[in-house]
C-alpha cells in the first residue's frame, strides 16, 4: 500500500512548499579551523549506519499494542472517556495513538532533514557546513527508519499544527541562527526526550532500537548548535539576543502544545475538548511536559540566551530546575545505550547461529 494511504485524516495533502529567501554562502577561504567542531565532523563521518543492516526489519508489531509500551504511555488512560469504551475500541485507540505519536517523529525528521541542508547553504563557516552535510545523511536515514516503523503500524498521521507553525517560521526565518535556534536547540532538545521514552519503555526491540540509533545521532545534532551558537551569541547586539529569547520561550511554547494531539482525537471521533481538558488536569502527563525539557534549557542556558524573558518563561513553566543538568553526560549515555543495542543484537543473533 501506498504510504499516503495509510493517513488516518482523510484530505491529508500530499506534499507542502515553503517559500524560501535567504543568501546561500559560499566561504573561499576554505580554512575550517573550530578543532571541536572538525572533530565533531569526524564523529559525525565515523558513526554513519545503514538502517538495512543494524536493524531486524523482520520483526513484527503486535496490533494491539504496537511498541509494548506501559499503558500509562497513553495520556487519555485514565479519562472517563477512554473508560466507556470497549476493549476493543480502547485497544484502536493504543494503536492509533502510538502511530500518531511515531508520526510526529516521522514529519520532524523530514523537518530536520530541510533544516539541515538550508544550514549547509546558509552558514559562513566551513567547519560548519562540512558538520552539517553529515546531519543531511543523518536525517535522511532518521526519515528512513521511522518511515519503516510507521509501515508496520498500519496507520500514519500527518504534521500536527504547532510543530508546523515553528518549522514554517524556521524555514522562513532569513538569518541563519535561527534555523539552528528552531531546529538543533528547541525541535531537536525535545524530541530527545520523546524518543528516550520509547526507548527505554518499549518492549518491542526494533521500536525501542530505532529510538536509541536516531538518538545516538541527535546528541551530535544537539551538540552541533550548542558550539555553533555559543561562539556567534556574544558578537550580536542585546536588542539581538533579546529577540532571539523571545523566539524561544515562543516555540517552547509551542512545542509543549503539540503534545495535545487534537487532530488525533478528532479523527477518533473523540470529544476533543473533553480529552484535551484530561491532558491538562493530569498529574502524570504534566510531568512528563515537564520532563520534554530536560535537554533544552540547559542547552539554551549554555549558548548564552540566558536573560529574564527566558528565564521568567521557563520558571513558568515550571522547568526552571533543569538549567544544571549535564548535557554531556546525557549525550554519553545517549551513546553507551545505542551500543548495548549492538552487544544485544549481536548476542542474539550468535544463540541463533549456535543453535542452527
Ligand atoms: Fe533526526
Ligand atoms: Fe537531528
């Protein structure tokens, strides 16, 4: 079947066109000479993977629950209206739920993967452009697995508003840190958090090893904006960087809401404002909005956008307390689980081999 067919909105557009206008940068100078971001382009060259080979396609989801995930991973779980329903009507639900959700991940890979190559063209410096020309084969091979994934759900579901909203505004945007700004810090941060949630509570391996290889890539995405960013924030005006805070307590926003998963609910015939009021009312999916922002703040702490607003709209948020958390050690560890993946394949794979 076809992949347009599997949207579960009828109408859903088969292709979107973002106008574009800004300056494509050519450096004849052609002296890269950041040593940390050269040598974040060899780790970039290095830790390429093929997704045809790392990963078991042959295994299959169960329909009823494709990623064996908790049944608390379904924010409506405990909503009234989620009880009424039958078994199998809940069950529907956990299926159309977690592709909804896989989905969101598929259209911001392809996101990234235009983001990525408007920094190739966009940014002056060359160390800069090499980086970013590993991060076009990243994403490509990010919007290849989840693409994959997706298949075997059965059903698919397109952008969802606000996270197109921010991406409009990025691809838009003329100057170049704010592709880095919308993308590597705030779409990006996040997402490693939605996709350490899958990894490390699916029970179905090819789910949770898809989420652990894509994040073992995006802590060098990440990376790649922190020292891009943190060497061009202290040149710029403070009527600049107060723009710059302003935009991203605005997509932070943003990004928070596009949890809410209207359009899903709507498809599923739900009453929307009914499930939405639950999402807000419930301790657990507040916590876990919380949680989405453990890799930005420090982040944007760390490029030097850390003035009032900023500081004013993430205490307002609530996130405040995560301005300390080690980024490093997080994208270690991001590292070290994708290898315990390999080790497990491996394993596997060789009991297999003894025994045949
Ligand atoms: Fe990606
Ligand atoms: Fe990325």
């Amino acid at each position: 079947m076809a992949f347009a067919e599997l949207y579960g909105i009828h109408g859903t557009p088969k292709s979107w066109s973002v106008p574009q206008d800004f300056e494509a940068y050519f450096n004849w100078e052609f002296a890269p000479e950041r040593t940390k971001l050269l040598s974040l382009y060899e780790r970039g060259k290095t830790m390429q993977w093929n997704a045809n080979d790392r990963l078991d396609w042959s295994q299959e989801l169960d329909p009823e629950n494709p990623q064996q995930l908790p049944p608390e991973a379904l924010p409506i779980l405990d909503a009234p209206v989620y009880k009424r329903l039958s078994p199998r009507e809940q069950m529907e639900i956990r299926r159309h739920h977690q592709a909804w959700s896989t989905s969101q991940f598929l259209q911001g890979e392809q996101g990234a993967l235009i983001c990525a190559a408007k920094i190739v063209q966009q940014v002056p410096d060359l160390d800069s452009k090499f980086y970013a020309s590993t991060q076009v084969v990243d994403e490509a091979r990010h919007v290849e697995v989840y693409k994959k994934l997706l298949e075997k759900f059965g059903v698919a579901y397109p952008m969802t508003r606000p996270l197109k909203e921010l991406l409009e505004q990025v691809l838009r945007d003329t100057r170049w840190d704010m592709t880095y700004l919308g993308m590597q810090i705030v779409i990006e941060g996040l997402a490693l958090a939605a996709f350490a949630r899958i990894r490390d509570q699916a029970q179905n391996t090819l789910a949770a090893a898809v989420n652990a290889y894509v994040m073992e890539d995006e802590a060098r995405h990440v990376a790649f904006g922190r020292l891009s960013l943190r060497d061009y924030y202290p040149h710029l005006t403070q009527a600049e960087r107060d723009e710059r805070e302003q935009f991203l307590v605005e997509a932070c926003y943003l990004m928070r809401d596009r949890f809410d998963a209207m359009e899903l609910w709507q498809a599923l015939g739900l009453p929307v404002a009914e499930c939405i009021e639950h999402l807000h009312a419930s301790g657990a999916q507040a916590a876990f909005r919380k949680r989405l922002f453990t890799r930005i703040v420090p982040t944007v702490k760390d490029i030097g956008l850390w003035g009032e607003k900023v500081r004013r709209g993430y205490e307002q948020m609530g996130v405040l307390e995560f301005a300390d958390v080690d980024i490093q050690a997080m994208q270690d560890n991001d590292e070290r689980v994708a290898r315990e993946f390999d080790d497990r394949r491996r394993y596997v794979d060789a009991t297999i081999a003894a025994a045949e």
